[in-house]
C-alpha cells in the first residue's frame, strides 16, 4: 500500500470515528486530507468517486465496521461512521506479572532502536485501560540500562542462534581478548547486562559483561549454526551456579571475608561448602577474592587455578 494511500485511509478511520452522526461522502471529502489530485488540487467529482469506493473496501477488508445510515428521514443520500463500541477491542486484562513483563519490554528498548515503537505501545495499552506500571515504586518494573552498545546485536544473535566473535576485557586484565560464542541467552542480573553461551575457545559454558565487551560484536556464519540446550538456566550460568552436569567443589571457610561463596554454595557442613560449578576461573577468581577465608579442598583444577591467581596477584611465578 502506498504511504500516500496509507495515511488517507488513517486520516479517514479517525475522522468517522470522532463523530456520533453519519458523514456524507461529500463532507468526507472535504473533511479528510488526501482526496486531492496528485498534483494538490480538487480531485474531479469522478476520481474522487473511485478513490473512495476503493477506501471503503479496504477498511471493511481489514475488519473496520464501516457503519452506513442516515441522520434523519430528511436526508436525501446515505452517509458513514465507525462506532467506537464496534471498532474498539475490547479491555485488555493483564495480571500484575503480565504487566511488569510489558513494562520491562519497554524499558529494554527505551535507549535502543525500538525506543518509539515501545513508547508508542505503552500509550496504547494504558488508553486502553491496561495498568502497565513503569515507576520504580516497590512492586513495580526495576530500572534496566539498555545502552550497551553491544546489547541489540547479542540478542539477535541468541535469537537466530548466530555465533559472534568479541573482544573481551577481564576484570583486572590490561588487554582484551578475541572470544568466539555460542549466544545462548542474555540477561540482566544484579542491574548488569551478561551474555552467557559455549565459549568455543574453551569448550565451556562461560557468562559474559556487557560492558565488558571492546567494540563491535561480529556475527560469523549463518543463523542456526548451534541448538540451545534443553535444561538451562541462565541465571545459575551467570550467577555461577552451574550449567548441565556440573562439578563439584569443596571449599573450606571461615570468617567473614567468604559471604559470596556461601551465597552460592549448595550446602554447608563444619565450615565445608559444596559448590557447584563449571566454570573453574570464575570460582577460583571468587575463592582468591575471599584471600585467607577461603580454601579450596578439591578438585585439583581448582586447586591450582586459585594458586595461579593468587600467584598472578603476588607477581610472583
């Protein structure tokens, strides 16, 4: 449909619906902007006629109750109206959940390309009587910032199942590193946006900061290159909990200084955690931030990579 013949057929939907009587063709023509000639003038009486008819059979085609009637016995030809009862949907009932989840879509992309369409959708679900809350009052939708540059093309890319390649910084590290992932899903956690998926490079499934990434994200082949697994949760990925048949860890503490590693661990037995997990480097980069509350029992892997750290960490080899 062309734009020009979109925007009439707009202007004509609104213009029988903000009126209660039945508008003759002849007022429609003089009320609705686009019953002109292409060049701007006065269309004639006859083509005027045939863009009207057509107009008509489009709005009844796409469901519009284009209503037909006269105002009183004294008039002498029909007119047309929309009856907003007829045209309206009705309400639309969402419960408290449904409603956070529409507020959140929205501030998803209120910084991203969607941010209008977004926008445009909440002022139509709230006219339509929907209570989409978007406050950070308590109960409501939390506050998420959209802006990481690379947030829009990970998404995409967990969508159609897309491997990327990124250069990634660590925390701590000087330089970033070229990283080649199988996007499973992205998230927010703790008001941080992570991308978590097989890291090809190590074989692993491995979480990663948005902010993080350096530069663009790169998609190499064609969607559909890889299946997501059936069992994941994404939130255990990236919080560290582990993914699918993960390995167990038993780590000593004591004091204060170990409170992240209880937090994520399975159970605790006289001061002895068991902790889940299959991401070595990141466990062992939470057991060396505990420093002297924290030993690791087993595995050895483990074991070693918290030495190489805490070896990193003291410049020493």
């Amino acid at each position: 449909m062309a734009a020009r013949r979109a925007e009439r057929l707009v202007n004509l939907v609104i213009c029988l619906l903000s009126t209660r009587q039945f508008l003759t063709a002849e007022r429609i023509r003089d009320a609705v902007p686009g019953y002109e000639a292409a060049d701007g003038a006065r269309a004639t009486d006859e083509a005027f006629k045939r863009m009207f008819e057509r107009d008509k059979a489009e709005l009844r085609d796409l469901g519009i109750p284009l209503e037909t009637g006269r105002n009183s016995g004294f008039d002498s030809e029909d007119g047309y109206r929309i009856r907003r009862g007829d045209y309206e949907l009705p309400a639309i009932e969402f419960d408290a959940s449904e409603a956070a989840a529409v507020g959140l879509a929205a501030r998803l992309w209120q910084s991203a390309t969607l941010g209008e369409p977004a926008r445009q959708a909440l002022i139509k679900l709230r006219a339509a009587g929907t209570p989409v809350r978007a406050s950070d009052a308590p109960g409501a939708v939390p506050h998420l910032d959209a802006s990481d540059p690379s947030l829009p093309a990970l998404l995409e890319a967990a969508r159609t199942a897309t491997v990327v390649q990124f250069d990634y910084q660590k925390s701590g590290a000087g330089t970033s590193e070229r990283r080649t992932l199988e996007p499973w899903g992205v998230l927010s956690w703790r008001r941080r946006w992570y991308v978590a998926g097989l890291d090809r490079d190590r074989g692993e499934p491995r979480s990663f900061r948005l902010s993080r990434i350096a530069g663009k994200v790169e998609a190499i082949g064609r969607p559909g290159a890889f299946e997501r697994p059936a069992k994941l949760d994404l939130l255990d990925l990236v919080a560290g909990r582990g993914f699918g048949d993960d390995r167990l860890a038993l780590v000593r503490v004591s004091g204060a200084g170990a409170g992240q590693l209880r937090r994520i661990a399975q159970s605790e037995v006289d001061g002895v955690l068991t902790i889940n997990f299959s991401d070595r480097h990141w466990l062992a980069r939470v057991v060396a931030g505990a420093g002297s509350s924290a030993v690791v029992l087993e595995p050895p892997e483990l074991v070693a990579a918290v030495v190489e750290r805490l070896q990193a960490a003291a410049g020493t080899s």
